[in-house]
C-alpha cells in the first residue's frame, strides 16, 4: 500500500504536469515524452475499437500508464530490501486472538482453567520471535492489486456494453430463452465474463511475482552483477504485460458494444 501510495501520486504528476505543459507556448522534454507515447497509444488503440477511440482511450491509456509504472516501480533498488522488524505474533495475527472465558462445565484442576491468552511466537532462547517484513513491496507482485484492477476492467466492458446498446439488448447476450440453444451460450458468455477476472488477474500476478521471485533468487546466489540482465528483462516483461493488460481490454471492449 505504501508503495502503489506513492504511485499513484507519482502518476497524477505526470497527469497534471502534460495538462500545464499543453497550455504553455514553449514546452519542455517531458511533454513531448508524453506526447509522444500518448500518441503511439492512441493509433495502437484506435486500430481495435476504430470509431470510439476518443469514449475509451482515457481508460485504456490510463490503465498502460498505471500497470506499467507500477511494474517498474517494484524493481527500484530498495523495494524489498528496507525492512522493519514486526514481532512474529503480530505478522500471524495471534496477538489479535480474543480472551475467552473457560466454560464450567466440567471440574477441572486448577492448572487446566487459565484462560487462553494471545500466542507469543517464541524462538528457542524464550524469546519472542521478531521478523522483518519488507516495508515497499512491488503493488502488482500481490494478487489483491492485480484482482482490483482485472473487476475494474471487467466492470467497465459491462457499463460500455450496456452504454451503446442499451440494458435489453446487452443482457439478452446472457439470458435469452427464446431458443434453447441461445439459453446455454448464454451461460457460457456469463462463465466467460466471470473467466476474465480470474484470467486478467493471475496473469498480470503470476508474471510480475515470478519475476521478483527470480531477481531475488539470483542475487542471493551471485550477489555481484548477475541479476543485472534478469533486471533488463524483467524492465521488458513489465512493459509486455501492462500492454497485453489493456490490449486485452480494449478487445474486449470492442466485442461488448458490438451489435453482431
């Protein structure tokens, strides 16, 4: 969280810094960056939905822009490596175990009625264990993050479905009983929409976990140097997947406000 935080104020610097940049006579570098990516996105987007480019460019752009920066962000020397020590108890949630009182059903002896208490995690010295926890952690590399964003964009096919052909003819995909056949393909397409979240979701995840797993694999056994060219890949493997992201989303937009 602390990580996708910063994020997500680094990309609304970027946002507002293109919009005042626009409105100046004589524009800087970073403008022209932008620009210039924008405009690569637009063409790339606009040769799968054609017409209505300019109604989900803003969204197919924004989620480019958001995956790939977030991918990025987790291979920053430091993501993973800053630790602070949080006691054991804590990380497996025992601290927040609830005192119950014993119930007197059965007499028992006194050493057997203590009420439970919260389970220190002990080491075998008697202390409690402490462990460190990474305090920024790549926001993609966790499966909540990529889930969030694959019920955003499944979500939004829906709306714009629903937007250009209206509710009647965009739920009669799923539910039409004028014909048995039409009634079975219709449960199908819904297992389909239900698909692409778990589909959206584990693919961004899996990559981008995979790849830190890698990194952190070959720098504990060649801690000089050797997890440089993994790094380079690992730079090109975010870019692929923030595109496949909003590619596949824009496929699937183009299909939702289709009458066919």
């Amino acid at each position: 969280m602390v990580l996708s935080t910063l994020v997500f104020f680094f990309f609304l610097f970027l946002g507002y810094s293109y919009f005042k940049e626009s409105q100046k006579d004589e524009k800087n570098g970073l403008y022209y960056t932008l620009n210039l990516m924008l405009r690569t996105l637009y063409d790339l987007f606009s040769s799968i939905v054609h017409d209505k480019i300019d109604v989900f460019f803003p969204l197919l752009s924004a989620f480019f822009l958001y995956i790939l920066i977030q991918n990025w962000s987790g291979l920053l020397p430091g993501v993973g490596s800053i630790v602070v020590k949080v006691p054991a108890a804590i990380v497996h949630g025992t601290i927040l175990k609830k005192e119950v009182a014993p119930v007197p059903e059965v007499k028992k002896k006194p050493a057997e009625t203590k009420a439970p208490t919260h389970e220190a995690v002990k080491t075998e010295g008697g202390h409690e264990e402490v462990l460190e926890v990474p305090l920024l952690r790549g926001n993609n590399a966790d499966l909540n993050a990529t889930l969030a964003l694959a019920i955003i964009s499944v979500t939004m096919i829906q709306v714009y479905g629903i937007q250009f052909l209206g509710f009647k003819t965009y739920i009669s995909k799923f539910l039409n009983f004028k014909d048995p056949i039409y009634f079975v393909l219709g449960i199908l397409e819904i297992i389909s929409e239900i698909s692409k979240v778990l589909s959206f979701a584990f693919r961004l995840f899996g990559n981008i976990f995979a790849g830190e797993v890698l990194l952190t694999i070959v720098a504990f056994l060649v801690p000089v140097l050797a997890s440089f060219p993994f790094l380079i890949l690992e730079v090109f493997v975010g870019f692929v997947q923030a595109l496949v992201f909003s590619m596949l989303t824009s496929v699937f937009l183009s299909l939702s406000v289709s009458h066919h």
